[in-house]
C-alpha cells in the first residue's frame, strides 16, 4: 500500500486524471499485475495474440489505432510497430512507462485525450444524464485507420463518470447504468461499424465470484447491453481471466471474469452491406436517449 501511494504522489498528472481516479486506476492495475503476474499470464498472452492475428487481415497497414493502451500489458507493441506505418496508442494518461517503451519505436505516437466525449459534454454543460443522451465517442482516425483496437476498456468507460456524478449530481445506480450501457453502446458500435478498417474489440462481459468450481454471484458487466454481432463465428473468442485469485480481494473466493473477443472485419460475403447488430435497450433501462449518427473528430482535449 506504502508503495502505491508512493507512485501516487510521485508521479505528474493533469488535475483531472487525479480527480476522476485515472492515476489512481493504473497505479492500482500496476501493482496487482505484479501481484498476480501468473494468474493473469494466460489472459494477456490471449489478447496479444488476437492482436497480433487480426491485424495481419488489414488489406492496408498503414495506421493502427489502440484504444485504452493502459499499460500496455495486453498490447503487442513490437508486433504492432513492425506491421504498420504509424501506431497510435490513445489513452486519458500515459505512465511514464509507457512513455519509455513508445519512445523505442519511432513509429509509436502517443494521443492524450478522452474517447468518452465526456469531458467535451461537461465542458458544454452537456453532462449525460437522465434527461442528456451520453455524448458521441471522440475516438482519433475511427474513419481512416486500416486497424482499429479496443483494448479491455469498454466496461471501464463510465465508471469515472458515474462516480462522480453520484456524489456531485445525485445519481441513482439505475442513471449510472443507464449512462454506462449508452456510452458502452456507442463505443462498440463506432468499432464495429463507423470504422472502416479491420476492428478489435476485447472487453470483460461478466465478473463471477468463484467458490472452488462453484459460482456463488455473477454479475453482468455489460449492464444488458449486447455486442455488436461480428461477421461469422470465427471471428469470435471467449475465455475465463482469473483477475483476483485468493485472497487478492476475499481471502477464500476467486474472482473471475469472462472475456470475449470480436474482430469486426470488412467487406465479406458472409456480411450483408450496411448489417450490423446492434444492442437493443432492455425495458429496465427503457428511457431512450438519442442516438448520435457519427463520432466527433478527434483532437487532444485534455485541457477540457
């Protein structure tokens, strides 16, 4: 503990990457990696080669876009870099870690802003909420990469967000889902459908708290909202993360989540022009937001 708040306060980041808890998420990924290193092997290892597979299906390598680069545990750098003309890795803050292995390739660039528009909405006096529709994704070169990826970030896009608008705004945790499934559902569906290169998208789906070989409470993490369907099946993996092995977080209890993995890919006969499935409302979360038709340019608004 000693140790995280050590890097905490040691470590240069805007005011608002502290205030909504970014610093503090990473630091905290940080040090339970290294906790549960072993645990977390086979997960990692799964990611990157989904990666590293579904970008060599780009018809063109020339931009590679990585969205919610983290701490790039899950993010096969070298292999992105050697594929393509210019990688992008977008990210609310870059440790300085991540700094240090992009500064390795001369073609790794690292974007700072947020692919939520959220920060833009509040800026605005836009802020979701019950009667405000989440904004439009803000998600650099969506409409001109050859590769797209988003990485183990979908289900973490709101809780920022939600949080503070509980303490400040008075949000119920039925708002809180209400806003997370929509800026969940515009997220996955820039991915899969308003991109126009090959897309990725990895995300934890449901968190199972495990007794033995017993699940003793699952909950879904994608709050009802179903993924965008991807052209055939074998563009689609599953699998189980041990992400908390006891006692990282109950001293007799594990902790795990299911992880799915979709390559949204263009232009097959297997996918009718224009198809696309999309996550439909559920009639506990039926008030119905607009819908915004594109995401917003991209442009650094860590200022905002």
């Amino acid at each position: 503990m000693f140790a995280e708040l050590w890097r905490y306060w040691t470590t240069f980041a805007p005011e608002r990457v502290r205030k909504f808890g970014y610093l503090q998420r990473l630091i905290a990924l940080e040090f339970r990696h290294k906790r549960c290193a072993e645990a977390w092997a086979p997960h990692l290892q799964r990611c990157r080669n989904i990666i590293t597979k579904a970008a060599d299906l780009c018809e063109k390598q020339n931009t590679c876009v990585v969205l919610g680069s983290g701490l790039l545990l899950e993010v096969p750098v070298s292999a992105l870099a050697s594929r393509f003309e210019t990688v992008y890795l977008v990210d609310i803050f870059h440790m300085p870690s991540v700094q240090a292995e992009a500064k390795k390739h001369f073609n790794v660039k690292l974007l700072t802003g947020d692919i939520t528009g959220v920060f833009q909405a509040m800026k605005e006096r836009k802020a979701p909420g019950p009667n405000q529709p989440a904004p439009p994704p803000r998600i650099p070169h969506l409409k001109d990469a050859d590769f797209i990826v988003s990485c183990n970030c979908l289900t973490q896009l709101a809780g920022p967000f939600t949080q503070h608008f509980e303490k400040e705004r008075g949000f119920s945790d039925l708002d809180s889902d209400k806003v997370a499934f929509q800026m969940m559902e515009k997220h996955a569906q820039a991915i899969a459908v308003e991109a126009t290169g090959v897309g990725v998208l990895i995300t934890d789906v449901e968190r199972d708290v495990m007794v033995g070989d017993r699940v003793v409470t699952r909950t879904d993490l994608l709050k009802a909202f179903k993924l965008p369907e991807t052209p055939t099946h074998l563009h689609n993996e599953e699998w189980d993360w041990l992400i908390a092995p006891a006692p990282e977080e109950d001293p007799a209890r594990d902790i795990v989540h299911i992880v799915e993995a979709k390559v949204y890919q263009r232009n097959l006969d297997e996918k009718k022009e224009g198809e696309a499935a999309e996550g439909s409302t559920p009639p506990e979360l039926d008030d119905r937001f607009a819908d915004a038709s594109h995401a917003a340019e991209p442009q650094d608004d860590t200022q905002a």
